[in-house]
C-alpha cells in the first residue's frame, strides 16, 4: 500500500499481554505477540529497550477506562466481542527507530528517541511498538534508556496539566507561589522540577518519609501530610498562585481556599471522573454527565474568583522535545525508585500496587543500557 519504508519478515514478538481485565494473575508472557504493522504514512517502529509502568497501567490492568478506549480503538465498532484483547501495557518507551512509514520525514532508522503512547494504543511492554511521528521525540543526550524510559508519560501529564491548561510557562512563572499535591509520585516529582527550572516558589506535599527526596528536587517548602491536620498546616502559609492536585478525594473541597482570590490564581486537578462515568453510564451519558459535573464546578469557583480545571496525560512529540532541552541543559532528572529486568514485570506491577512510590518503576526490555 505504500506505506512502509522496509520489508520485513517477522511477524511475532516477546511481550506482556493480558487476556482479560482483573488482577495481577491475568499478566502473561508470550512470544507469539502480532508484531505491529505500520498501517499510515506517519507511524515509526521503535525498538524498546526500556519501558516503565505508571498508575494507569494499574488502572488499565483492572479495566477502567475500557468503554472510552474501546470507542477510541474502533469508533466504528467494526470490531465484534472483546477485541482490544490480547492487550500489552506500558505507556513509556525508550529505544531506537526501526522502520519509517513514507511520510515520516524527521526521524530515520537507527535514531535514539522517547515517546509515551496514548492508552488507546497496543503498550511498550513488549519487543517492539508502533507510535505516530508526532508523539516521538529525540531522547535527551545525557540519559540512558533507563533513565530516559522514567520520564515521557509523567512529564507529559504534567506540561499538560501546568502548561497546556494552567497557562504556566517559564516567561510568568518568576516568583509565582505553586502548591503541589502528591509531591513524591511521577507526576509530583516532574513538576516540582518544572517549576523551579521556571522559578517559581514552591510548596511540595508528601509524606516524610519523601521529603528529602521532594527538597533535593529543588522544593522551597515540603508539608508532611501525616503530620496533623493538612488544611490547618497549609492555611498557616501566605496564599497560592496555582494548585496542580495529584491526590484528588476530599483534597478539592478545601484547597481551592488557599488560591488568592481575583487574581487569575487557578486550581488543576489530574484525578477526574471522566472515564469513570463512561464505564458506568456509558459513551453518551458518560459524556454528559463529565460536561455537566466539570461545568458547575467552573462557575461555582468562577464567582468566588479562583479558576477550577481539568487535565489529562496528552502525548505530543513538540512537547516532549523541550521536556528533553531541560533535561540536557540539568534542569529535570529521572527520578527512579526501582529498575527491573523483562523477566520481572509481574513484580513490578506489585511494587507499583505496594504504593507510596518515589518516582518511577522501570524495566529494562534490553538487558543491558
């Protein structure tokens, strides 16, 4: 059809799959894994060499989010039963390009890049994984696969939720007083980072046992949220400027109070019901309720002057080439809390399960980086 760049012969790969949502038993190695196909001009196959789990892998394991990402997969429902079946996990993947589609104009076999592949997709836990140009980026010079496989997806949900819906950018950042909720997971670690490569005061929250960790990042001030009541400790502090929340729960009834009110200071939630309520009520209603929900908390914040957001992992190549510019210029590192080799992927599920992670859980498809 004149979209691949290569012939090729292998038509199997290793990978993790699972045959059915559930628990950790369902996890199962194969050889036999379709290798991907590049099926339009701008798809690139990556080579993977390191990966790394998040907490929607977690989430995707267990089937939430299945009705979206099913519409997502097949909005023609051309597809009959359980289609998405078997499915690989993994969102990050770091590695080197095999195969080029024709339109693919900026990346050549043989580059090293980084990517994170939208949910929607076959994951990175496996030989091999096909990705659109425009979610690819150069991996950072100064990192190996490992390291690098720690950072697309957390930093790319975090750029978006700073960035791309809190208006933030390293122009209007000076000074600017920003509280992070959940400071210690993937997310949190990033964005404390993000904000102080852009000078920005920051207020970390996490446990004690993080705080080391959260100040080394850079952090100005780190609350641990074990130690008395949160609310009380944060309302000592003078108020905010912006709220990125990691943590969601009854968090959101009481921090929209420690925004300065009137000023543009805005509230960014990561943790939303939107593909709950389309597992539940399905697409449409789903949909509706999601828009209704979001759309009374934006005016009933709006009159009391704080602005109330959304936001979501969004994977975009462009954003992950200036994640990568910081990265080499000492602004951002990967934070790791434990690498483990292809063989061990059941066990780093149940590390990321464990909880109360510091940063990032990775696996080494490559044995060596």
């Amino acid at each position: 059809r004149g979209l691949r760049a290569s012939p090729r012969a292998r038509t199997a790969m290793p990978s993790w799959v699972i045959d059915r949502y559930g628990s950790n038993e369902g996890l199962r190695f194969t050889r036999d894994m379709m290798f991907p196909i590049i099926n339009f001009p701008n798809e690139v196959i990556i080579k993977v060499h390191a990966a790394s789990l998040n907490p929607i892998d977690l989430s995707m394991r267990s089937g939430y989010g299945a009705t979206a990402l099913n519409m997502k997969r097949d909005p023609l429902k051309l597809k009959t039963g359980e289609a998405e079946f078997p499915l690989t996990l993994g969102r990050d993947v770091s590695g080197v390009v095999m195969e080029c589609g024709l339109g693919v104009s900026y990346f050549k076999p043989g580059d090293e890049v980084w990517a994170a592949i939208p949910p929607w997709k076959q994951g990175t836990l496996s030989e091999f994984v096909v990705a659109s140009g425009n979610e690819v980026s150069f991996k950072p010079k100064c990192l190996s696969h490992t390291e690098a496989a720690a950072l697309p997806y957390v930093g790319l949900t975090a750029w978006s939720a700073l960035n791309q819906v809190g208006g933030l950018n390293k122009s209007n950042c000076s000074g600017k007083r920003i509280l992070i909720l959940g400071a210690s997971g993937g997310v949190g670690t990033f964005a404390v980072q993000l904000m102080k490569a852009w000078d920005a005061h920051v207020t970390a929250v996490c446990s004690h046992d993080a705080s080391t960790l959260v100040k080394k990042l850079g952090a100005d001030d780190v609350i641990d949220y074990k130690s008395g009541n949160l609310e009380e400790q944060l309302k000592t502090l003078p108020l905010f400027d912006f709220i990125l929340d990691n943590v969601g729960g009854s968090t959101e009834k009481w921090a929209l109070d420690l925004l300065k009110k009137w000023s543009g200071a805005t509230y960014v939630t990561l943790v939303t019901p939107f593909l709950i309520n389309m597992d539940k009520l399905g697409v449409a209603d789903g949909m509706l309720q999601t828009a209704v929900t979001v759309g009374s908390k934006i005016l009933k914040h709006l009159i009391k002057g704080v602005h109330y957001r959304w936001a979501f992992f969004m994977p975009s190549g462009p954003n992950l080439d200036e994640i990568a510019e910081l990265v080499d210029s000492g602004k951002i590192q990967p934070v790791i809390d434990e690498v483990f080799s292809f063989s061990e992927v059941p066990k780093a599920f149940l590390k990321l399960e464990g909880g109360h992670a510091r940063g990032k859980t990775v696996i080494n498809v490559i044995s060596r980086q």
